[in-house]
C-alpha cells in the first residue's frame, strides 16, 4: 500500500515537474538567446559610438611630439573613460593603454586582426573575440585615420569587454535557475499537500477493495476522494452488494441442498478424480460406522469390501457416462443396492455412489418365499391325505364300518386343520389391513385371561400341566375385546403345546404407569437366540430333531398375535431361556395401554 501511494505520488510529482520544465525551458533557451543577442548588440553600438568619440577627442588634440606623449594620453584616456586605446600604424602597435611603454615594441603585429583588416580596407571594422593580452573577451572597434594630431596614418582602436555583458547575462539565468529550481520545490511540496487527501482516499479505497476481495462483503467505500474516483467507488461498492447478495442465495441454496443431502435415507459417497472419498452425508455414517474418519480414502478401506472397489475401477476406466449398480451384503446380514454414477468435474472422472438398505425389502422378499413355501406345503400334506382317504373309500371301501370311520374322521382332522389355517391367514390379513380400524373400550384384562385359561383346562388336564394364574382383580386396558381374546388364546395355545407333560404354565399381569404388562411363562424348550425376532414372522417354526409338539401347527398364531398388538398401541417380546442351565422355558411379554379415554379408534 505504502509502495502504491509513493509510487503515485511519485509519478505526480515527476509529472508536474516535467511539465514545468517544458513550459519553462523554451522561454528560458529563446530569452537567454535573445538577451544575448541583444546584448552584444548593444555592446558592438557602444563600441562603434566609444570609437567615434575617441576619434573626435584625438582630432582635437595637439600634435603629439613623441610616441611616448601618445602613449601617455592613451593611458590617460582610458583611466577616464575605460575604454582600452590603441593606435595601430601599418600593422604595428604604436600606442596601447593597457600595456606599459616599454612593452608596447613586443606586442605582436596587429595588421592581421579582423578589425584591424576590415577597417585598412573599408575605412571601418568591428570584431568581437578573446585577447590573449588582457586574457578576457572584448568588443573590438576599428576606424582608419589619416594623420590626425600629428600622427602618421593609421588605425584607431577600441576595445570595450565583453565580460560585463555576459557577467549580466550569466547574473540573469543564475536568478531564472534558482527561480526554477523553487519552482520545482514548490510545486513539488504543492504537490505531495495537494495529494495528500487524494492519495489517503485513493488508499481508503484500496483497503476496502482488498477487504471485499479477502471475503468482507459487507464492506462499503465511504471516503471518495474526488467526484473523477466517485464512479469507481460506487461500483466497488455495487459489486460488493452482489456479491453479498448473491452469496446470500448461494448461501441459502446450499443449506436446502445440505439439508436434502443429509436427509436423504440413501447413503451418498462422492469420489473425486483420484477415486477418493470426498464427500459423504448423515445417513452413510450410519450405514457403516466409523466412515467419517475414511474421508480422503478408497472405497475399498471404508467399507472393506472389494467388490465395491472393483465396480468403482471399472466405472472410473471406462469412457462412459452410464452408471450401473451392484447388490452389496455385508457381514451383519445387512443389504445395500448400490448405484454408482459418473460425472465430470475440472480434475476429470469422479463418480457418485448412492447406497439403498434393502435389508427389510430383501428381508420381506424373503419371508415372501417362505410364505408361499409354507403355504404350499401346509396345504399341500392334508389336501394329499385326504386325497388319499378318498380314492380309499371310493375305489376300495374297506370291509368294516370301523375301519370306514377311521378314514372319515382322518378325512376329518385334516379339512379341520386347513380350516383353522384358513381363518388364521384371514385374521392375519385382516390384522394387517391398513384400511381397517378397531375400536378400542376399556376391557377387563384379567377375565379375558381367566376364560381363556378355563378353555385350556381340558387340554392341561390331559397333559398333567399345571395352570397358574398370578392375577388378583381387575386389570383394565384399552383394547377390543375379540383381538384381545386372540392373542391371549393363540399364546396360551403356544405355551400348552410345547410344555412337556407334568410341567407348569403360569399367567401373570402387572398393571403400571399408563401401560399394563402380561406374562406367559411354560417350561418348555428354550428359543435360540437367533430365532427370538423371526418366531414372529409367518410361517416360521424352529426346528428341532425329534420334536412332534409342532404338528397341527400352521406357524401363524405369533404372527397374528404380534399383528393384533401392534396395532393396539402394545408390543410384544420374548426371553429365553428362562433355566440358563437346561436351555430350557421361554416367557412372552406384552404390554397394552392402560385407559386414558374412554373409547378410542386406531
């Protein structure tokens, strides 16, 4: 900054010094040349006038007898007039008032001078040149004569210096020199005094230039230092006030874009031209944890699957701008569609990932085939007995009304057991109809629970179970009495039939904060682990080497009963084992919402 201003100030004051010279220094050379002139001029009409003068002194005169009286009044002469005389006869010095009389012999021969030569000739002669007897400059006068004051023809001579003429010329520019020198002082210190506001607004301006250019839009010129900056100024400042206005937009779009980019339910990574993470958003770093820390890596050491390392090579190799996708499984059993895009930036190739969790999709694509199958061959086995049975009784009708019978009631056990199948893939169905709503009252949990258990006695009987319910009075919930009914049946169903013979079977029901809990304990097999979620899907029944407790069993009732639950505002969980050392018993919860209204609708 401080360089620009010296600079400037520099160059202004340089400027007005040049242009000084220039106006000055022609008047300067064609004065200093006509004064000269002038001068010398009037030096040579001096000298002309001194020299007619001395030539009428010297006529009037008395004959000089001797040379030694010329040279005497020569002398004398020029004390009272100081004008240098000389008498010059045929080219030899007989009187000079500047050299002494004794020295007048030595002198050199004067016939040669200009002056001397132009007045032998024309009566009359002036010269003007360095005498290298007085060792200065004069103006020298010549004027022939013929025998004036008893002197022999000859020539008179003057001479005045020249030396006071240029010693005034020379006084003269020394005066203009030191004019000019102070004017140039002056304009200078005018110069750098008039700057100086100009020169501070000018800086002014550039600090809120370079402020603006370093990111401060908000900055505004406020001291303009003269109406020719105004214009620049106020487009500094207009663009200053785009800028910020056009950030502001910029601004705002990229926040809508952030905010769509990180709620997005896709995963989004972005590789730059070197295949480099770059860029990912919130639902990503869920995806797979610890992904932020790979920012700037390959896909390879975020995710640890060089099938996503491969296609992204592929894609990044090849000179198209189609895009392609893969199926990514990862080790927790999760699913991901991946598709990846390519697209151009100033580095070259990059490409966009987008992950799809399609964990639940394959999940229920998967429970889809297990439904079908399921479906197929619960239908498919009592269908094919009682195909059977049929063609029995109708090609080859057994003998015995007995064995008849038999068949009959086989014909029997198996319609009624796709019956039941039937109704319990209708309930399900209905429990999973969006469109329908039940309407919710407030029920008396505990005698749902004891009919229930009355209902089971036969069975407990003849299995030698003991049943125990653990619930004291009334236990209100809101709920519809029939679904309530059906989960409660379809558990205790559960229950009794994968209970050994001589075990117990307990019901209990806790009453809380807004919510009541219910509880059915057996001390059958326990579930593993891995099956704890699935047993609620449809269909699905643990297998167990050796176990005939599933038979008559569709795999429905958990299903149902997670269906209706849910949709009454509840869940529904279990844990087991319940005996760590045997493996052995399973407890299913369920929780149901206590009344906060009378009646309700879901």
């Amino acid at each position: 900054m401080n360089g620009m201003r010296s600079s400037l100030r520099k160059r202004l004051v340089l400027g007005t010094w040049l242009l000084l010279l220039m106006a000055l220094a022609p008047p300067f050379v064609y004065f200093d040349r006509t004064i000269r002139e002038d001068m010398l001029e009037e030096a040579r009409k001096r000298a002309t006038e001194t020299l007619s003068s001395t030539q009428w002194v010297l006529s009037r005169h008395a004959p000089f007898g001797s040379e030694d009286a010329l040279e005497a009044w020569a002398v004398e002469y020029a004390r009272h007039t100081g004008v240098r005389f000389t008498y010059i006869v045929d080219g030899k010095v007989m009187a000079d008032s500047d050299v002494p009389a004794e020295r007048v012999h030595l002198m050199d021969d004067h016939g040669g001078r200009p002056e001397v030569v132009a007045a032998s000739r024309g009566g009359s002669g002036m010269e003007v040149r360095y005498s290298t007897t007085l060792r200065k400059d004069l103006v020298y006068a010549a004027l022939r004569v013929e025998g004036i004051a008893g002197l022999p023809a000859g020539v008179i001579r003057v001479a005045l210096p020249v030396s006071e003429v240029r010693d005034r010329i020379d006084s003269m520019e020394t005066g203009l020199l030191w004019a000019f020198i102070f004017s140039l002082l002056a304009s200078g210190g005018l110069g750098f005094l008039v700057t100086r506001p100009f020169l501070g607004g000018i800086e002014s301006m550039a600090r809120a230039a370079q402020a603006i250019g370093q990111g401060d839009y908000g900055r505004r010129i406020r001291d303009i230092p003269g109406r020719e900056l105004r214009p620049l100024a106020h487009a500094i400042n207009g663009m200053a006030h785009n800028i910020e206005r056009h950030l502001a937009v910029l601004e705002e779009q990229k926040g809508r874009l952030e905010a769509v980019f990180n709620g997005m339910r896709e995963g989004v990574m972005v590789l730059d031209a070197e295949g480099r993470i770059t860029t990912i958003n919130r639902a990503l770093t869920t995806m797979f944890e610890g992904i932020v820390s790979k920012i700037g890596r390959t896909p390879l050491e975020a995710t640890m699957k060089p099938e996503l390392q491969r296609a992204v090579d592929d894609l990044r190799a090849k000179d198209t701008t189609e895009g392609r996708a893969i199926m990514l499984e990862l080790s927790d059993g999760r699913a991901f569609e991946v598709n990846l895009v390519p697209f151009f930036d100033e580095a070259g190739r990059c490409v966009v990932l987008v992950f799809h969790d399609v964990s639940e999709r394959e999940k229920l694509e998967r429970i889809r085939r297990d439904f079908v199958a399921n479906v197929s061959h619960e239908l498919k086995t009592p269908l094919t007995s009682i195909k059977g049975y049929a063609e029995t009784l109708l090609e080859s009708p057994p003998a015995s009304c007995e064995q008849a019978g038999a068949f009959m009631r086989t014909i029997l056990k198996n319609a009624n057991h796709m019956t039941k199948m039937v109704n319990s893939l209708l309930v399900l169905a209905r429990s999973e109809h969006k469109g329908e709503k039940r309407v919710l009252a407030e029920v008396d949990a505990a005698e749902v629970l004891r009919q229930t258990l009355r209902e089971f006695q036969p069975v407990a009987r003849r299995k030698a179970i003991e049943l125990v319910c653990e619930v004291e009075g009334a236990v209100t919930v809101m709920a519809d009495r029939d679904g309530l009914g059906e989960v409660f049946r379809n558990l205790m169903d559960n229950a009794m039939k994968y209970s050994p013979e001589g075990t117990r079977v307990s019901v209990s029901a806790r009453p809380g904060a807004g919510v009541a809990t219910f509880c059915f304990r057996d001390e059958g097999p326990g579930i593993p682990e891995n099956s704890k979620e699935r047993i609620f899907e449809r269909f699905y029944r643990i297998e167990r080497e050796g176990d005939t407790s599933k038979e008559g069993s569709a795999g429905l009732g958990l299903a149902i009963c997670r269906r209706i639950v849910r949709s009454h505002g509840g869940e529904i969980w279990v844990e087991s084992p319940l005996d760590p050392a045997t493996r052995r018993g399973a407890a299913f919860f369920i929780t149901l919402n206590t009344p906060r209204a009378r009646v309700g609708v879901v």
